[in-house]
C-alpha cells in the first residue's frame, strides 16, 4: 500500500474560477494534490450577491470566514456571520447571499466526497464540483 504524502497548499498559487451569480471559487484540497476523500476550498461572494440555489450529492460543511451571510435552506432562511459553521445533508437545496452593500462574503467550504456534484435547482443541470477546477484553468 502507497502512503500518500502530506500536501501545503497556498491559495495564490490555485487558480480562481468564475461561478454563477458573480462568485469566485478557489478549489484547495483535491485529488490533484492526494485527497481521496473529500474536497474543499474558498468562494468569495461580492455584495448584493448570491450563488445560485442547488443541492450536491453529498453531505457539505460551510465556515463563513468572513462577512455575513444569508443562508437559504429548503426554503428557510437565517442569518450567519464570520466563525459559523453549517452542515448540509445531500440533495437539500441551499445556497449562501450577501447581503451588504460594501462587503464581500468569503466562505470555506468542505464536501465528503471528491465525486461530489451540484445540481442547480433552477435549470436541473448537474455537474462535478471538480469540472469547474478544469473549466477555470
């Protein structure tokens, strides 16, 4: 058995890619640099923003890492600031919404597979998380 090796990743060096509703995404940890698990990285959302309602196909954890956040859930909505965290099961619609005016909202998000995919609830089209890591370089 292969032991795989321990991976440093800076965000700067990871290219950023363009999301709907004017998100930026940088994806981290990913089979590219070992994971076999799980995916995770960074979303920036601008003010007045929002990325668009969807659900994965699996479970998905959310650290608001800065700025506020609405964040929608089936339907329900509460607030979130900077040091929350959310847990989402799989094929629950959410997404996140910044409210202010002035201040971007960055997010840390983590999925428990790296097979995970997104379905947007407005259109039905589904995809693989890892795709937009491949359509951004």
């Amino acid at each position: 058995m292969t032991k795989a090796k321990c991976a440093h990743l800076r965000e700067a060096d990871r290219p950023s890619i363009k999301r709907g509703g004017g998100a930026a995404t940088t994806q981290m940890v990913t089979p590219d640099c070992g994971a076999r698990a799980f995916l995770n990285g960074f979303t920036v959302i601008p003010p007045q923003a929002a990325i668009p309602l969807h659900f994965d196909n699996c479970e998905e954890s959310v650290l608001i890492v800065s700025g506020a956040a609405e964040v929608e859930v089936d339907g329900a909505r509460f607030e979130a600031e900077a040091g929350d965290v959310t847990w989402l099961p799989e094929n629950l619609p959410h997404r996140f919404i910044n409210p202010s005016e002035t201040e971007p909202l960055r997010i840390f998000w983590t999925y428990a597979s790296v097979n995970a995919t997104r379905t947007l609830v407005e259109s039905g089209e589904t995809g693989p998380i890892l795709a937009e890591h491949q359509a951004g370089e």
